[in-house]
C-alpha cells in the first residue's frame, strides 16, 4: 500500500460486526426521555408506559396497564376534537392535538399529544404510539401573554379616546371637577365648574384659582393642594364661597416616579343639603323643647291625679268608719233621699221594725209611721 508523502494515511481499524439494540438498551434510553411514551394496543389499551409518563402523570406502568389513556388521564377534548384526531389518524396515519389531561393527583396536565398508528405486516392497525409533552407552563405563559395583550389593547382604546369623548364626559358630571398644578394654576375644568364663575373654559386654563376666589378661601385651598403634594395622599374637606357650601376630593395624580404632576379635585355644591341639615337641627330642638315640655305637664298631672287618689282614698275610708259606726250603733237608723225614699238602714233598725232590708229598701219612710186613730 503506498503513501502519498508529505500526507499521513489515516489507520485502517479492524470493523466488527454490530449486534443490534437490545430491549434493556432500549427501555435505558426511554428512561431518559422526558415526554411521557406510551404504547397501545388496536384497541388503545396501554400495552407500554415509559418512566417519562411515569413521572409527567404519577401512575406506575402496572397502575396503567390494560387501561385507555381516555379512562387513566381523563383527557378534556374541545368541541369535536377528539373525532378529528382519529379521522386524522384513518387518512394520515398520524395525528398532532392539544388536550387537558389529569394527573394522578388530580391536578391538570396540558399536553401535547403526537399520535401514530402502528401497522403489521399485512397493514392491518397493530396499535398506536403516543407521545405526550408537558406544556404545562408554556400554554399557561401564553394564555397569561395573551390576556396582558388584551389588557394593553383595551388601555391603548382607552388612550385613544378623543378629547372631545373625554369633555364629554367631564361635562356630564352634574359636579365640579378640576386639574390644578400643585401651585394652584388651573389646567382643566368642566362646564359646571367654570359656569359656577359666570366664565368659559378658555378664560380661566392657565390662570390660578386664587384669581377667582376670596383671599380668605385661596390661602385655605392653597393649603390643601400642598398638603396632597407634599403627603401623595388624598384629602377631603368643606369650605364656604359667596353664601355656597362645597365638599372637596382632591386626589394626587402621580408620574413613574412618584412625583405628583397635577392634582385632580372634585368639588360638590352640598348648600341645600347643609341648609336642611340646619332645618332639622332647629326641628330637632323645637322637639327636644316641646318634650320637655310635655314631660314636664305630664309629672304635674300625674302628682295631680295621685293627690285626688289620695283623697278619695281618705273619703272612702272615712265614709267606711261612718257606715261601720252606723251599723254598729244602738238606735234604729235610716238612710233615706229627700222624698222619703229608703236608701239603707242599720241592723238596730231592723230589729226595731221587724222586717227584712230587701223590704225596707222598696218602701218610703212614710209607710212606717203610725196611722193616726180614725174618728
């Protein structure tokens, strides 16, 4: 054999003769592969379960053994979607889906299914080999993506809105509602805000509110935007202007940063309401009077009553003793009206008259006196 010179001939090795794969070599090369493999008979009974299904749905290959991957993972399948991968299957041979499956655990496992059917020899389906990928996180990654597009979507609508839609609005509120810099200058107001000043927009944008109000009622609001400015946080209070009530939101409108730009105020016209407030605070006295009052009336006829009880009660026990001393007294009594009627009489009476009290009380006095002799 010559050599070329200047160039080294590479070695001949002695080939020998490869004896193919056995199955422990397969099933240690399976064990290594993360996606679940499985086996299944024609008619889809698992007949192999790699240790990548193993560990991607928690069932040992006994647990799965001779049962469906439909019965053991209880796949969710959109509308008609298991049909097409079987029709998939029938032409092609093969089929590619993504499903819901369920892990031993209970908790959901999305996959994606690579599907292929074995033929034997003749052609006939033999079975199938289904490959199944966790992705799991993936899809949940981009269901999340799509979601935030979404929202970012909507946001940008929101954005473009136009300024005349957004006055609009502004215009609708039945309130007062301004944006002031933190020093006071005015950078919007609704409608019924500039009309409570008798002015339009574009005579107040740019010019500070203190121009606008009493000095007293300026310093005071002044006072309120530095503190939202300097505390980044909202207040609420009440002031009074030309005879008018207001309750005051102002909330600070921050950039990136932090840094409040603007701060945005919603001013509510509650005259009516304080002066009804007012009303019923006067009622509420004129009642809280007038029950005194009343009280007072009602303690003086209840010792009035108690007094005239009182009295009775003496009249009573006194006109008791007088009837008892009657009765029990030794010389006939008679009760009787002003024409003679008899009313009562005591128990000596009846002694004396010999007759019974029922009969003495349906006669007149007259009828008991002697008749004088005749003749």
């Amino acid at each position: 054999m010559s050599r070329t010179p200047g160039k080294a001939q590479p070695k001949k090795r002695a080939s020998r003769p490869q004896s193919p794969p056995d199955q422990a070599y397969f099933a240690t090369l399976l064990s290594h592969v993360n996606d679940g493999v499985v086996g299944a008979d024609a008619e889809t009974r698992v007949t192999y379960w790699s240790p990548g299904a193993e560990r991607m749905f928690g069932f040992t290959a006994a647990e799965a053994s001779g049962q469906t991957p439909f019965e053991l993972l209880r796949p969710a399948y959109r509308s008609g979607e298991r049909e097409k991968i079987f029709a998939d299957l029938d032409r092609e041979g093969t089929a590619v889906a993504v499903v819901r499956a369920r892990h031993k655990s209970g908790k959901e496992v999305i996959v994606e299914v690579n599907s292929t059917e074995i033929a034997d020899k003749d052609g006939r389906r033999a079975g199938y080999v289904l490959i199944y990928r966790d992705i799991t996180e993936r899809h949940r990654a981009g269901e999340e993506l799509q979601i935030r597009e979404q929202q970012l979507r909507a946001q940008a609508d929101t954005i473009r809105m136009s300024e005349a839609e957004l006055r609009g609005i502004l215009n609708a509120a039945k309130e007062s509602i301004w944006q002031f810099t933190p020093d006071g200058v005015i950078l919007m107001g609704n409608k019924v805000a500039v009309d409570r000043f008798g002015l339009t927009a574009e005579q107040v944008i740019g010019r500070n509110f203190a121009e606008f109000v009493p000095p007293d009622v300026a310093v005071f609001r002044l006072a309120k935007l530095r503190e939202v400015a300097d505390t980044r946080r909202p207040v609420e209070f009440e002031d009074t202007r030309a005879g008018m009530s207001f309750e005051h939101s102002f909330y600070p409108v921050l950039d990136e940063s932090g840094r409040v730009t603007s701060i945005a105020c919603f001013s509510r016209d509650v005259t009516e309401r304080r002066r009804m407030e007012g009303a019923l605070r006067d009622r509420s006295l004129e009642l809280q009077y007038l029950m005194g009052e009343l009280e007072t009336r009602v303690h003086e006829r209840t010792a009035e009553l108690a007094a005239a009880n009182e009295r009775l009660k003496a009249a009573a026990d006194q006109r008791a003793r007088l009837v008892a001393a009657v009765e029990q007294a030794d010389e006939g009594v008679v009760i009787m009206d002003a024409e003679g009627r008899i009313h009562d009489v005591n128990a000596a009476f009846l002694r004396l008259s010999r007759r019974g009290r029922a009969e003495l009380q349906s006669m007149s006095y007259r009828q008991l006196l002697p008749r004088p002799p005749e003749g």
